[in-house]
C-alpha cells in the first residue's frame, strides 16, 4: 500500500506520470499484494501513524516519491499537512 501510496503523490506532485503510476499499481495487484487501505483505516489514522515513524524528522516525514519507474527520490520531506493536499482531492 506504502509503494501505490507514494507514487500516487509522485503523480499529484507532477512528478510521475498517471500512466506510470498505473503500471506501478497494476504490477504490484499483480502479486496479489493490497493496493488500497482496508475498511476501518482512515487518511487520518494512517497519517497519524507516519508522524510516529522512523521516516519522520522535524516534523516532516520522509517519502520516497518517483520521477518514473526506476527513477526515485529518496527522502523527500512533506508535512503531514501537504500529504492530507494530496490525498484529499
């Protein structure tokens, strides 16, 4: 879910294509692996739950977000403001 999650922000950001983003989550279902977050988990509660985690610092929490398939960057800093922006539309 983290991976199609980010990279849905990478397509929000302008950074990865839609049709990347489409691939990435096509291959992911692929393998069976969950693509959406399960009944009973929120935006908030999962947004909650990345500002206690490793990835975050200074209150910022860091995403690996995609130029495109193979290409990354690593440890981009977003608020978990901005990270509600881009989900929430």
């Amino acid at each position: 879910i983290g991976m199609v999650a980010e990279a849905w922000m990478s397509v929000r950001l302008g950074l990865l294509s839609a049709g990347g983003y489409q691939r990435l989550e096509r291959v992911i279902a692929g393998y069976h692996l969950p693509t959406r977050l399960p009944s009973g988990f929120s935006l908030q509660s999962i947004l909650r739950a990345t500002a206690r985690d490793k990835k975050n610092q200074g209150g910022s929490v860091h995403y690996t977000l995609l130029d495109r398939i193979g290409k990354a960057r690593i440890g981009v800093p977003l608020t978990s403001v901005k990270a509600h922006e881009l989900f929430a539309s």
